[in-house]
C-alpha cells in the first residue's frame, strides 16, 4: 500500500509543469474535477520543507460543492491555471460555477 502511495506521488510530481511548481502563497487557482464542476481555491502556504511533499500546497478550496470552502493540500499537478484574484470574487459571487472560462 505504501508502495502505491509513493509510486503515484512520484508520477505526479513527474508530471508536474514548471508553472505548477512555481504556484506560491497568495495565489488563486482553478481546478478541474471528473465531476464536472471546478474547485476555486486560494494557497495559503508554500511548498512543505519535506521533499516528498514539495509540489503540495495548503490552499483554501471552494466550490458549488462545498460554498463554504475547506482547507486541504492540493498537489500542485492537479491545478488547471492559475487565475486573477478578480477572477476568483466573479466565481465567488456566480456560487462557484464556471463562468470566467
């Protein structure tokens, strides 16, 4: 089990793009789901000191799923664009569904 944990860190940390990794505190993303709806979220934190977890960030997510936003780690891989934080109050006040894309 553990194995299978390491092994799909490592394929998405070797699928993570340079701008993914550069994603930094303060940022607001987009994120596609399979459920057919995006997350909205802020980075609160930077990449942990650990190497395992570099590409990890803790964000504050939103979604018409969850209005009231939660906090959570994100692998930086999964991040569909980074966008303005104009873009991200749009989403807010549109109850989080799709509307800056």
């Amino acid at each position: 089990m553990l194995e299978d944990l390491s092994r799909a860190m490592q394929t998405a940390d070797d699928n993570t793009q340079e701008w993914q990794k550069a994603i930094k505190k303060g940022d607001y993303y987009r994120q596609d789901t399979e459920y057919g709806f995006s997350v909205y979220g802020q980075v609160i934190k930077n990449a942990y000191k650990d190497k395992y977890l570099r590409n990890y960030r803790l964000v504050r997510a939103y979604s018409i799923a969850c209005p009231e936003g939660e906090l959570g780690d994100v692998h930086v891989s999964s991040i569909s664009e980074i966008i303005t934080e104009e873009e991200f109050e749009k989403a807010k006040i549109n109850g989080w569904r799709d509307v800056i894309r």
